[in-house]
C-alpha cells in the first residue's frame, strides 16, 4: 500500500454503493475500507442506490413501479417509495459510519431540476442533476467529515426529484475533481462478450457499446455508459468491483492487479527506456523467468551492463514487463531478449505490445531482421510472425554464446521494415 499512499493523501474518492450492497450484512467490510482511507488522509464521499430497497417496498405494499433505478418515468407513489427507502439507507450508512468512529452528514448538495417532457412523456418527478453544491462538500471534507449522497435531487422551491445514482455519482466526482470514481455492485466487474474485464480504456469502451452492444447485459449498460461519462468529464479512474467481496476496495485502490473492472481516461501504462531506479524490478522479473526456465538467469552486473538495452512497460508507475533490444550492427540484426510480463498481468497483450514496439525500433535502428530465442515461447513468437529458423541464421558473436550455452533453444527470425526514428 506505501508506494499508493502519496499519490492518493488529499485526494478525493467517490465510493458509489449500489443499494444491495448497503443492505448485505457484508457492507461493514465496506465501511471499514472507508475507515483505512480516512486513516491515510483521503477523502471521501459516499453516494448510495436504493433501487434494491424500492422493489422490496413495492412488493410489501403492492404499490407498481415502473422502474427503480431513476430512470424513467417518476409518479407520486413511485418518488414516496424513493425517499422512503433512500432515507432509510442513508440512516443505516450514517449508523455504520458512526460505528467505526467516522463523522458524516446527508447534505443536500444536488441541485436537480425536472428531466421533463421526453418523446410526449412526460416523467413528473424523474430529475436531472443541474450542478453540485461543491462549497459545501468541500467544506465538509476539510472538516473530516463524510459527505453521504442519495439518488435525490432538490430544487430551489423544496422540490425533491428522483435520480439515478450513478448520475449523482459522475457529477459530485466531476464537481470534486475527484481521481477515482469506484462503483460497488454485487458482481466482479463488467464482463464484455461473456469475458471480465480486468482494463479498458474508455474510448474502447465506449466503442463497443455503440458497436456492440449485446455484449453487455441490460444491468451494466448503464452502469458502462456511466464509466465512460466520468472519463470523459475528467475523472482518470473509474473502477467497477464487487462490494460483497471483504477489502474489495483496498484489494482494488492498493494493488497492481486489482479485483474489478478498471476503465481508464488515457493510457495509464506506458512503454519506456529503462533506467538506474528499474534495475530492482528487472532483476525480480527476469529471477521469475529464470525460475520457470522461460530466461536465463542475468545477474545485477549483467543488466547494469545492458541497461542500456532495456525497456519497461509501466502500469500507474509500477514495472509490470521488460524486453531487451539488442543490436548486432554488422549484421543488420536485432536480438529480442529478456522478454517477460509478471504472472499477474498475463493474457493483457503487454507481451504483444512489447514485442510490436521493439520490432519499430529494430526498423529505426537500420535493422532488417529481428530475432529470439526461446524454449517455451517458441508458439507464442510464430502467432505474432516469427518463422523458424536456424543456429546459422544468428550472428556470429551470438552463435558462440548459443552453442556455449546448451539451452538448444528455437531460433525464431522475422523480417523487419525500415522506419523512419
């Protein structure tokens, strides 16, 4: 967690509870999250659903509602419903908070107003969020105390509208220029195409609701539309993790690998030159490879030699992969060594993305052909277009060492197109 820490003191998280998770017996696992990053000075708001709460009331009372999220159309019975079941939640959070000896208050910092007549509907008491009233927030997370929102919004003339929580989320992070956005729901993440995704840039994200939108159930399009609006609107980090699981949201903040779905503004994660600081996390890679027979075993002395030839993929400041790129000038030829991504982030496409920036820039080397050996990766190089080839395909220099070294490794070679540098 220390190497998070200074990043994140003094910066504000917006924790956006789904009304399940506050009704789960689990959710004082949530609440005692909250307390540990009290503890490291961020800070905090909290906004919570009551759509799980709203079906409850309406089965006991019979009352129809036509739908619980916020969307929709909003009659009389349906907003009673709605303050009826966000105030009890709210009470219940302000309780457990309370409980782990943190102060909060329900400010009513939602400036709403009617989402109005749409397409001949119109949806009475449905609203929309007009802007936060960030003074006040602010005000009380200079004090320490955390600000816990409802699905509602209030006009100037006492009005209270019904809003979709996720809304209310986007804005107060916007308001706040919060840097991370964190849903809680009760599953692991958006799962796109039948697959969890762990990362997913927000572009992408939003081309593949436009393009495909049947890879996503009914429950997360919003739940994704909303990630992509809190990117855009300038929040870095949206997170979607499930709130039912114990430390979810330390798990998710305070790790390289996280439990949940991360979407990302901009590409956080970053191919460069390695320097002095990563030879540590060169040496703890190539030792995992090494154990696994994937590398050979490379001294400190050995990778301070050639450091020069490094290069690191960096996720959020951390080194997550390393490729070596070296060149035989003679013979026109680039080495592609010491390539390995931490078990934890496999199946990503950083080997991929590593391999493709090393062949650009053999091109720009003056290199016509690049090469590896391997003795397990030997598929892995031919799906990205490496052919088989022969001990006599290697530079001199580098044959001598191959046959000296009795791995009897493939040589895989792929021809390289010159680029301009």
């Amino acid at each position: 967690m220390l190497r998070y820490i200074p990043q994140f003191r003094d910066k504000v998280f917006v924790l956006a509870v789904d009304g399940q998770i506050v009704g789960d017996e689990s959710f004082a696992n949530v609440l005692r999250d909250v307390a540990v990053l009290r503890s490291l000075n961020i800070k905090v708001v909290i906004v919570h659903g009551a759509s799980h709460q709203m079906k409850e009331l309406a089965a006991q009372t019979g009352v129809k509602i036509s739908n619980a999220d916020g969307s929709g159309v909003t009659n009389a019975e349906t907003l009673r419903l709605a303050l009826t079941a966000a105030n009890r939640l709210t009470h219940e959070i302000l309780e457990g908070l309370s409980a782990n000896d943190l102060r909060a208050a329900a400010p009513n910092a939602c400036i709403a107003h009617p989402l109005g007549i749409l397409q001949g509907v119109d949806h009475l008491f449905t609203g929309k969020i007009e802007r936060v009233d960030t003074e006040l927030l602010n005000t009380l997370l200079e004090k320490g105390i955390i600000p816990v929102l409802p699905p509602l919004g209030f006009d100037g003339e006492g009005h209270t509208y019904r809003v979709n929580s996720d809304q209310v989320a986007v804005a107060v992070g916007e308001a706040l220029k919060a840097v991370k956005l964190i849903f809680l729901a009760p599953r692991d993440g958006l799962v796109i195409n039948g697959q969890l995704s762990r990362q997913i840039l927000a572009t992408e994200l939003e081309a593949a609701l436009k393009q495909h939108r049947d890879w996503f159930t009914a429950e997360q399009v919003s739940k994704a539309e909303y990630c992509v609006k809190a990117c855009q609107l300038g929040i870095e980090r949206v997170h979607v993790i499930n709130g039912l699981v114990d430390e979810a949201v330390l798990a998710e903040v305070f790790s390289n690998e996280g439990i949940g779905t991360m979407i990302y503004a901009y590409e956080y994660r970053q191919i460069r030159k390695a320097v002095r600081k990563d030879l540590r996390a060169i040496q703890q890679l190539v030792k995992l490879g090494a154990e696994s027979d994937e590398l050979v075993r490379r001294t400190r002395p050995m990778l301070e030699k050639h450091l020069g030839d490094y290069y690191v993929y960096e996720m959020d400041k951390n080194v997550v992969g390393c490729v070596a790129c070296h060149l035989y000038p003679e013979a026109k030829k680039v080495e592609l060594a010491c390539l390995f991504v931490t078990p934890s982030h496999e199946n990503h496409g950083i080997g991929r993305k590593l391999v493709n920036f090393l062949e650009q820039r053999a091109g720009e080397m003056g290199a016509g052909e690049m090469f590896a050996l391997s003795t397990q990766a030997f598929a892995y190089f031919q799906k990205l277009g490496f052919v088989e080839g022969r001990p006599e395909d290697l530079p001199v220099e580098r044959r001598q060492r191959y046959e000296q070294s009795g791995r009897n490794s493939k040589v895989l070679i792929k021809k390289v197109a010159a680029t301009a540098a």
